[in-house]
C-alpha cells in the first residue's frame, strides 16, 4: 500500500513535523512540536487517521504539541527510553535555555529498547539509534519507500548541534556513518529542520562528512 507523507514546519524554530499516511487514511505523526491546532486542521482536511506519535528525540521544539495531538486523537507516544524523562523535564528537553517558558509533555506510552522492526498500526519502520545530537536520538527507516525519518542527526549539507545536555559531536558524526550512511543511495532522508535530501547527496557533498 503506498505511503505519502507532508513536512509541516512547526514553531518559532520552524521544525519539521512529518504526517506519514498510507491509502487507507491511517497515519503516525513525527515530531509535532507547536501549533497544534493547525495540525488538527491539516489532518481534518487530508482525510487522515492518526494512529501514533513517534519521536525522534525528545528536544522541546520536537514536544511542544504532543499532548494536545495525543488528547485529541487518544494515540500513544513513543520515545527512546535513553531519553524517557526528557518530556518532562526543561533542563534536559533544552527549553530552560531558550526565551520560551518551559515546555513539558507527559510520560511516554511506549519507550524504544532496542534497534530492530517497530510495527505500529500497519506500518513497519526499522529503528535506528542514531545518538551524538541527543542521547536517546533514533531515525525511523521506512525500507519499501525508500526513506528515513532523522529527526536532527543529519540535515541537507549540515548535521545537528551538539551543545546542548547529553550531545557529543563524534558519537554523532559515528551515528550518521554507521547507521544513515549504510542505507541505500537513493534514500530519502527527511530531516527535523530544512528541505529533504537524499543520502547519496549527503554523502557527497555534506562537507561535515568529508
């Protein structure tokens, strides 16, 4: 059954919210980290079914929107457990840091244990945990459409910072060798901030990477 997805930048910092549909109207929705009423409004005129709320990682402007999303549409969140008391906590989500007030969500419904096959209602992602920007940070691979979800690990010609708790410039620039730059070249990879790419491009051109 095939697969369409849409980017919604969401927030001040503009970050990528991915809705991901199969034919059927089911969908899982990636990052909703602000407004989430345009969300709802989005989804109400696609038609869609949202079925679950995946995290790619738990920074603040990837949260902001998770409990009303999953209050409206009564859908569990799932998070890596490395990062499984980030939601609720300003000092490790990073938004203590910035001039936005805290922001908090509560508790996971599902934590993510281990590398491997992750089956949520009808779709098949293999997760990859893909730490160095967070700890707890994994990109969701998507092997029959050919694309990954990356959250803030690898970026079209950048990667993701790693100044905030937890962070670590060479575990990151490790996770994106091992885990992203094994995938097919003609992966799609869509990131947490900015336009997509493909990883054949990153791996050429990706000057963080040469």
């Amino acid at each position: 059954m095939k697969k369409t997805w849409k980017r919604v930048p969401l927030g001040p910092l503009q970050t990528n919210c991915y809705l991901y549909a199969k034919e059927n109207g089911d969908c899982v929705i990636f990052d909703p980290g602000e407004e989430a009423q345009k969300l709802i409004g989005i989804i109400r005129e696609k038609g869609w079914k949202p079925a679950a709320i995946l995290l790619t990682h738990a920074h603040f402007d990837h949260i902001g929107a998770v409990n009303p999303i999953r209050e409206h549409y009564d859908i569990p969140v799932y998070i890596h457990q490395k990062e499984e008391d980030w939601l609720e906590n300003p000092a490790l989500n990073g938004s203590q840091y910035f001039q936005m007030g805290p922001i908090t969500a509560n508790a996971a419904d599902e934590l993510i244990t281990n590398e491997g096959m992750l089956e949520v209602a009808g779709f098949t992602f293999e997760v990859l945990h893909t730490p160095g920007h967070s700890p707890g940070s994994v990109s969701y691979y998507d092997k029959e459409e050919k694309l990954v979800f990356s959250g803030d690990a690898l970026f079209r010609g950048s990667i993701g910072r790693t100044d905030l708790p937890g962070g670590s410039h060479a575990q990151l620039l490790d996770s994106i060798q091992q885990k992203l730059m094994k995938l097919p070249l003609d992966t799609l990879c869509l990131s947490g901030h900015g336009p997509e790419t493909i990883i054949e491009d990153e791996m050429t051109h990706n000057p963080f990477l040469q």
